[in-house]
C-alpha cells in the first residue's frame, strides 16, 4: 500500500523530531530523510510531500493525518485527496455520524460496556430536543428516562465485556487502553456494515491515533476512517447518544449485581468501593471478586489488607 499526500511546514519538525533515531545513513534523491521499519517505508522530499509505503502505510500514515487535521484544519484522506474546513465546537452536531464511547474503564465494580450508534442529519432534532448530551453531565435519572426512546429510535451496536472475561484476559500487553481500542473498533464495524450514509466516524480520543491503530492490527476487520477528537460528546451527537446508551446499560448491569449480592455496589475505584469489597469478600469469599470486578484496580490489595 502507498499513502502520499504534502506535509504542511508545521508538521515538518515534527516528523523530523519523531523520526530522528531511525532515519538511514543513505536516502533517496531530493528527498530530507527515509525511515524503514519492518512494515512501512516512510521517505520526506524536499518538495514537502512524504510518501508511505508498505502493509502497514495506512497506519503511519493515520497518525500524520490526525496531526494537520488537528493543528490545521485540514482533511486528507488515505488515497491523498483533501478539503480544509474550518472547525469549532459544534463541528459534527449537523452531520450523520457514526459516534462510540464507552463507560466503567474507570469503576472498580461492574463490566465495561462500549457502544456505537448512528445518527442522521434527520434525527439530530429528535435527539436535541431530549436534550443529549454527554452522559457523565447527565444524572442517572435523567439518563434513565432519555435512554429507552434512544434506543427506541436511533440504531445501535453495544458490546458488554464481563468481569469474568476481562480478568481472565487481562495483561501488561493487554491494558485499559488496548481494550477500549479492540471494543470501539468491534461495535464501529458492526454499525460501518450496516450500510449508513455517514459523513464522519468519530471517536473520543483517549490514546493518539497511532496507538489506537497499533492496538487494533491483529482485528480480522478494522475500521481505519475515524475522526478522533478531544471532547467528542460535546462535539457529536452520535458520540453523546452512545455514552448515554452505554451508560444507562452500565447502570442496569450494576443493578444486577447489587440485586445478586444484595447490597448497593458503588460506582468509582474510592475508598467506600473498597469498604464494599471488604463486605463482599467477608460474605461470599474473596475470589468472588473476580466476578464481579476489575482485579488489576488498587482496590483489590486494600480489600486484602482489609481482611487481615
């Protein structure tokens, strides 16, 4: 695969900066620098274009691209064609987009639930006038009582991935950040085969572009066309319809679990979380742990300490 497009000169330091270490001694003509790595050729010329080459081109090429979308507005797309927009806060609010976000990578207790879901320019009104927003702005009752005509009326993919599952895969090589990826990527390409008519795919960026590639390159299918952007909630309603589908299905797993338990499980990784541990692992045993929350959290050794 070949990805070219022109750097802009803001971007040129950088590369140089990035690439640095890897550059080699020998390199084309009229070109500033070439780098190969074991998947990809990357060569800057003199006339400011920069050249990809090999199976892993679209990814390094990803990260560039999100670098002159974010510090200059502009839009390039892998085969090298692009439009320069001007961007503000509501960038993506009139515009069908497929949108994820997800909720509980930061509770101790309950699963991680990540969703996606797509919004047409037609149905941007009927979600303004519920008033979507970001789910961590909304309280619980409100979520709960604008969730159910969300998933009534806007279509959706919602991956939940279980205690049990995440702690039986769970390594340094597998962290937080790897998952999210893996998670977001899986509902994003079950919403993409749908079919949707969609300007944009956005995510909310928790990892730099590269990165988020990197995680996903052993997927059998991947989702490459993502706008990432800070704040996306605030930015795009599908994002927003998704975090609050995402949380209200977080809130009735925890339900489920404090119901099982009989006792209310809090949300958070705080020191009333671990008072609840202590309580749970003094009553059914502490491997039961296990099932119903994340055992690489702090948590788990202050509610061992706790039982001692």
């Amino acid at each position: 695969m070949t990805v070219v497009f022109k750097v802009s000169d803001n971007i040129k330091p950088m590369m140089l900066e990035f690439y640095k270490d890897r550059m080699e001694e020998k390199k084309p003509p009229y070109s500033v620098f070439q780098v190969k790595d074991y998947d990809c050729v990357i060569t800057l010329y003199e006339s400011g274009k920069v050249m990809f080459q090999g199976i892993g081109a679209d990814i390094e090429a990803s990260y560039w691209i999100e670098e002159e979308r974010i510090k200059n507005g502009r839009i390039i797309h892998l085969d090298g064609t692009e439009k320069k927009v001007k961007e503000d806060n509501k960038v993506f609010f009139y515009e069908s987009t497929i949108g994820s976000d997800e909720v509980g990578t930061g509770d101790f207790f309950g699963p991680i639930v990540v969703t996606a879901t797509y919004v047409s320019k037609e149905n941007i009104s009927f979600l303004n006038d519920l008033g979507v927003r970001d789910s961590k702005k909304l309280t619980d009752d409100k979520i709960k009582k604008i969730a159910p005509a969300i998933i009534k009326n806007i279509p959706y993919s919602t991956f939940i991935l279980s205690n049990t599952s995440y702690n039986k895969n769970w390594s340094e090589d597998l962290n937080m950040n790897k998952i999210k990826a893996i998670l977001h990527n899986k509902v994003l390409f079950n919403m993409k085969e749908k079919g949707f008519s969609y300007s944009k795919i956005v995510v909310d960026q928790f990892v730099y572009p590269k990165k988020y590639f990197e995680h996903i390159k052993d997927a059998s299918n991947k989702v490459m066309d993502i706008t990432f952007t800070t704040k996306a909630e605030d930015k795009c309603l599908s994002v927003a319809a998704a975090s609050i589908i995402s949380r209200y299905i977080f809130l009735g797993e925890m339900k489920k679990l404090s119901e099982a338990l009989n006792m209310n499980l809090p949300k958070g990784a705080g020191a009333n979380v671990d008072e609840v541990g202590i309580l749970i692992a003094k009553e059914y045993g502490f491997n039961k742990l296990y099932d119903i929350a994340k055992m690489n959290f702090k948590n788990k050794d202050k509610i061992k300490s706790g039982l001692k």
